[in-house]
C-alpha cells in the first residue's frame, strides 16, 4: 500500500531573512500554505502539499526544497552500498548526454549502482491494467505522484478511497531493488520532484532518500566531477538493463498509453490532468458513484507532468523535453533541438533601460526581484514600459513600499517625542529611538540589537500598557499630560490607528520644561518676596516721613497765618 500513516516533515523550507515580501509565493501557492509574519512569508508544513510552486515563484530563492545531499553523502561514507534510482527526466537535465556517462559519473561519487524509476512504472502499470480490468464503476485515481495523493488526502479526504492501492514507480523501482539486488543497500531517488523527499519520509523502509537534480548538480560541482567528461567503462550501464515504455511516465499520458499497452478492457475510460487546480475543478463535489465505467485519472501536481517539476534545472522549453522523453522510449522521431522564437517585447537602450531601473529602485541586478507584482513579467520587462511611456514607476510594489518605509523611518527618526506602535498582542510593530531612550539604558541595549524594537512586548517595557489596552478595547484616544513615571514627566497621546489591531502613541518627556518652570518660579517668589519686604519697608518709610512733612508744613502754615494776620493790621492803623 502506497498510502501510510502521515508524518509531517518540513520537505520546503522558507528563510525569511532572504525574503522581500513580494507575496508571489502565495500567489502561486495552490493551497495557501504561506504564513507571513513581520513581513516574511514561511511555509506552514502541516498544510503543504510539497508541490514546489513557491520555489519556483520566489524570485530570489528565499524558498528552497529540504537538503537531503548530506544524509545521502554520510550513507556512502558509511560504507554502505547505495544505489540511484534515476528518473527519466534526466534526458531533459542532461540533453544529449549518453546514458552510460551518467552512470559513470554517479559512480564516482559512490554509487554502487544506477537504475531507471521507469522499471518501476513498468511494473505499476502492468498491475494496474489487472486492477482495472476487473473493475466496477468508479474513480481510480494515480498515485504515481506524491504531491496528488497528499493533497487528495489533506483536502478532499472524502475521494482518499479511490487512490490505487498499488505503489508509485519510486516505490515500486526501490522495492526491486531491495528485494531481487541487495536487501541491505540503500536506494536514492534523483529527480526533478520535491514531493519525493515526503514520499521518503512516508515509504522509509523503501525509499532511503530523495535528491533533486539541483542537489545532483551541486554535488558533482563539488567533487568536480563532469559527466560529459566521464570516459565510461563496460559496466557502466543503467542496472539491469534500460527501461522502455516505462519512461513516458513523466509525460501526460505517458501512464495511461502504458496500461493500454498492458492490455486493458475497452469499457475502461482514461483521463489525464496535471496541475492542482485544474485536479481540484475535476473532482470538487465528484461523486464516484455516479461515473457509468471505471475512469482512471491520470494526476500530476506539475502542469506538463514531472517534465516540469521543480526540482530540475533545465531552461529548454517544456515541450523540447517532452520530445526528448519520448525519443528515449522510442517512440517518435523528436528533433534534438528546436528553434526558440523571439521576445516581442520592444527594443529599449541599454542606458534608458538603465535609467528607468533606477526609477524603481533596480541599482543593482539583486535588486530585480521579478515578483510580477506590476503586472509584467520581470523588472526589466517594466522598465521597458517605463522608458517608453508606458508604465509608472508607482506599479513597482516593492518599491513603493520602500519608498514609504524610508520616508517612515526619516519621520521616525527626526520627531523629537518618542514614537511607539503595537499590535492587538500588545507587540511593538515599530518605534524610535527616542522612544527607547524614555524607558532607561535596558531598553536601548535592545533597541540596539534589534532596530525598532519588533516583537517585544510592550508591557517589559511601559509600566502603563493598560492604557493601551484601553484604547484597543474602546478605540478611543486618550491624553494624559504630566504622566509621572519614576522621575519622569510625560504628555502621553495614545490613537487607535486600526480599530481593535493597532494602536500608536506619541510621548514627550517634559520633565526639564517642567524643572525650569518651577526654578523660574522659585526666582519670581523670592523676587517677589524681596520686592513686597522692599515696598512694605518703603511704605513703612514713607509713613514716618509723611507724619514729619505733616507736622511741619501745618507748622509752616500756621507761621505764615500768623504773619499775614500781623501784616494786615498794621496796615490798618496806618
């Protein structure tokens, strides 16, 4: 039985620090198994199919398929024999490559032997065409590729009973090799699908392990073993023999041209699709009771089939590949090479190229991401249309997002109040230094080491995160003028900025406004107290000097009546 107990692995693996959150991989991701957190998009392992769509969307190889190259390098240390299990769509990685070459260059690098996965599909195809031909109405559904049957399972588990009860042709080639070549060696599927490293953790006592073409090719780089060069022996030969039809496997249709070929009823009905969307429009809602004949679906998670999976890395066009794989079943008459059309995008110099890459930012070739946000294949694509009028530089997302972002962090930066931001969590999202320096020489220490202090948590810093809360709670600003905290004054204004998810608040220290204002008005009392003792003492002066000038001037007055009187009546008698 191909299906087992389910054993979560983590078969892609996401960094986020490479990532430059363009979100292209959830675009493509069929079943949205992408979590993005403080801007990184990772995988969640639980929900991933494995079917390698996000690899091969990331523009700049932030998602990559799990490293299995030293595990298979500690078995060949170990001295252990171990053998290949060579998928066909090594006639596409390697074009015009004689087999014998590949053989000879996987036996420097320790094999023991190489096989083709094909002699597996040979022998599932034989026991399927048995398996339907005495079928009664229904669906049978391939299992021939892993990431199908884990998506079957995980997302339409009411049809995980129509998988054929018959095992992949990696499984199938790994069992010959283990029960007719050597019990006790180990077999290493190499190929060009990610979905085989889960399949390795499910079948662990068939399959050792799994490797991509990419770790192939990484591996003989670092042995610097050439293949072209390899000059091969007489034994150097695919073990036991060569497949035939069993190649096509890889190919749309390759399977079920097998099983007819196998000698199957006629009343069987054959059906091929690749891709999992188009796997989820066919089956969504199906009932198999309601198919009059036994339909066997053919089911790849790559469109095109394995020819296009992501773990090679060819650049010939899909259908030269195929070509390729089915010249080396022998049947057609391929050409070996086809003629590639070319771009109809329109010519641009190379300077006003230049210069319009400028405009989004592209200052250098990492730069171009190529996530497709704007609309256009490639940044270069872009800025084609940008020097010819076309295009804005404002459909660059990325580059509008930085652009804000700088323009964020230089207000951040120059405010002269401490500037903080968090989430629902009562988690900073982002603040300022000055912000960090309120709260003591703790918190700039990890301020410094982590720049805008993301992911802590607010309350090991603020001894006043209610307020917040508050604000979440009722999305109602508050202010708060000389908020004491410690020997510090704050003017403390705290706004909701996402009702219930965000909040910021903006925090002025006024401690030294207020400290100069009570010394100015210490000075004016005791101005003012040496003033009102000054007056009080003049007054208390001009008090005994009014009493004095009064006493004389009645004096004075009384004299000079005196004297006028005197006058008067001498004046009479004369």
């Amino acid at each position: 039985m191909f299906m087992t107990d389910r054993v979560v692995s983590q078969d892609v693996v996401s960094f986020g620090s490479e990532c430059q959150g363009c979100y292209r991989c959830i675009r493509e991701c069929p079943v949205k198994a992408i979590r993005v957190e403080r801007g990184q998009a990772a995988v969640i392992p639980e929900l991933c199919v494995a079917c390698g769509l996000c690899v091969e969307a990331c523009p700049v190889q932030a998602i990559k398929p799990r490293l299995d190259l030293p595990r298979v390098k500690a078995m060949i240390a170990s001295g252990r024999r171990v053998y290949a299990s060579m998928a066909p769509t090594w006639a596409c990685e390697f074009p015009g490559l004689d087999s014998s070459c590949l053989v000879a260059a996987l036996k420097r690098l320790g094999f023991s032997g190489v096989g083709e996965t094909a002699l597996g599909a040979q022998a599932v195809c034989e026991s399927l065409a048995k398996t339907l031909s005495d079928a009664d109405p229904g669906l049978f559904l391939s299992t021939t590729c892993p990431s199908v049957v884990s998506y079957v399972e995980k997302y339409l588990p009411e049809l995980a009973g129509t998988l054929t009860k018959v095992p992949s042709p990696v499984e199938a080639h790994c069992r010959i090799f283990k029960e007719m070549v050597d019990p006790e060696g180990a077999v290493v599927f190499i190929g060009p699908c990610i979905a085989r490293k889960d399949e390795s953790d499910r079948s662990v006592d068939t399959i050792d392990a799994a490797l991509t073409f990419r770790e192939l090719r990484r591996w003989l780089r670092e042995e610097g073993v050439a293949p072209e060069k390899c000059v091969p022996g007489e034994a150097d030969r695919f073990f036991p023999e060569p497949s035939g039809d069993g190649f096509l496997y890889p190919v749309e249709g390759g399977m079920s041209d097998m099983i007819r070929a196998s000698g199957v009823d006629r009343k069987v009905r054959f059906v091929t699709v690749s891709g999992l969307q188009n796997l989820r429009r066919y089956l969504r809602g199906l009932s198999p009771e309601s198919l009059g004949a036994p339909v066997f679906l053919e089911c790849f998670a790559c469109l095109g089939g394995c020819i296009n999976g992501p773990g090679g890395t060819w650049e010939e066009p899909g259908l030269l590949r195929r070509n390729r794989v089915e010249a080396y079943a022998n049947l057609s008459d391929a050409p070996g090479h086809l003629l590639l059309l070319g771009s109809d995008a329109p010519e641009v110099g190379e300077d006003d190229l230049k210069n319009a890459l400028r405009r989004v930012g592209k200052n250098r070739p990492e730069d171009e991401v190529n996530c497709g946000g704007c609309g256009y294949g490639t940044c270069r694509e872009l800025a084609a249309a940008l020097a010819l009028g076309r295009a804005e530089p404002e459909m660059c997302v990325i580059h509008m997002r930085n652009q804000a972002q700088k323009k964020a962090n230089a207000l951040l930066r120059t405010m002269p109040s401490g500037v903080v931001i968090v989430d629902r969590n009562l988690h900073i999202v982002e603040c300022n230094e000055r912000f960090a320096r309120l709260f003591g020489e703790q918190a700039m220490l990890v301020y410094r080491a982590e720049p805008g202090l993301k992911g802590c948590i607010l309350s090991r810093i603020l001894p006043f995160s209610h307020l917040f809360e508050i604000v979440l709670e009722k999305g109602q600003d508050i202010h708060l003028d000389h908020y004491r905290v410690g020997d510090v004054l704050l003017d403390i204004t705290l706004f909701s900025i996402e009702p219930g998810e965000t909040v910021g608040a903006v925090m002025l220290d006024v401690t030294r406004r207020e400290l100069k204002r009570d010394k100015i008005a210490q000075r004016a009392a005791e101005v003012i107290e040496r003033n009102v003792l000054t007056v009080q003492e003049i007054a208390c002066r001009l008090g005994e000097h009014m009493a004095d000038t009064e006493m004389l001037l009645r004096s004075i007055a009384e004299g000079y009546s005196e004297q006028e009187s005197d006058d008067c009546g001498r004046g009479e008698d004369q």
